[in-house]
C-alpha cells in the first residue's frame, strides 16, 4: 500500500489528488489492474468527479450544504457532526481501472478528496492490484 498526505485550507473543499495517486500507480509499476483509494478519516472521503470547471465543486458543497446544513440538530458534540455526515454521503473510497499504467478516467473527469471538517492534514492510501499474472 502506498499512502499520500497533504493539507487541505478550507473547511469544506474538494481537493484534485489525481496527481497524487497516478504518482502511486506509477510507482506501483502495474499496467493493467486496479488502484483502490481510500480516506482512513470520518470527516472526509474520496470521489471522481469534473475537474474542469470549478462551479462543479462550488455546485457539490453547495449542495451538500443544503442536504446536512453545519447548524443541525445534531447529538454528537464536537461542532463537526455535519461533516460526519457528508463523508458518508460522499464515501470513503473509490477503485479505479487501471490501462496501461494509467488511471482510467473519462475526458473531465479527476479524482478528489472531499474534506468536510478542515483545514487538517489528510491522508490517502492507494493498493494497486496487478490484474495480470
């Protein structure tokens, strides 16, 4: 397993590491198989979405802002019960194709990690299987 971390700045953001994880599929030297990529926190996930234009990720947290507003009715304590809920929502881990040493994504699409409770330092795991013998 290879792992990735960074700092995200906000605290809510949609952080592109599809850079990140093609770093660690290449390092992985796999050619054909799968990179499974996974957020080990409760208050943040990975997802594949546009990279292109920014009001998608404006749109995505606007959104979920209005699904699982910040002042809920919340009976956990700590002040960040929606993020709790939001990285549910979002999911703590994708699994990619992998094609000649590439992530397999369509023509706008990136990879993301959703932070819900930031700034924080965050960690991403990637294991990239070798479908190929």
């Amino acid at each position: 397993m290879r792992k990735t971390s960074m700092e995200t700045h906000r605290r809510q953001q949609m952080a592109d590491i599809t850079e990140r994880v093609q770093a660690a599929v290449e390092a992985a030297g796999i050619e054909q198989g799968l990179a499974v990529v996974y957020a080990p926190h409760t208050t943040a996930g990975i997802t594949v979405n546009e990279g292109t234009d920014p009001h998608v990720e404006r749109d995505i947290l606007a959104t979920l802002a209005q699904l699982v507003p910040t002042d809920g009715s919340y009976a956990h304590a700590e002040g960040n019960s929606d993020a709790h809920v939001k990285a549910t929502l979002v999911g703590n881990s994708v699994t990619l194709m992998v094609n000649e040493g590439r992530l397999a994504l369509g023509t706008w699409q990136r990879l993301f990690l959703f932070e819900g409770d930031g700034p924080r330092r965050r960690r991403v795991w990637v294991e990239v299987v070798n479908s190929r013998p």
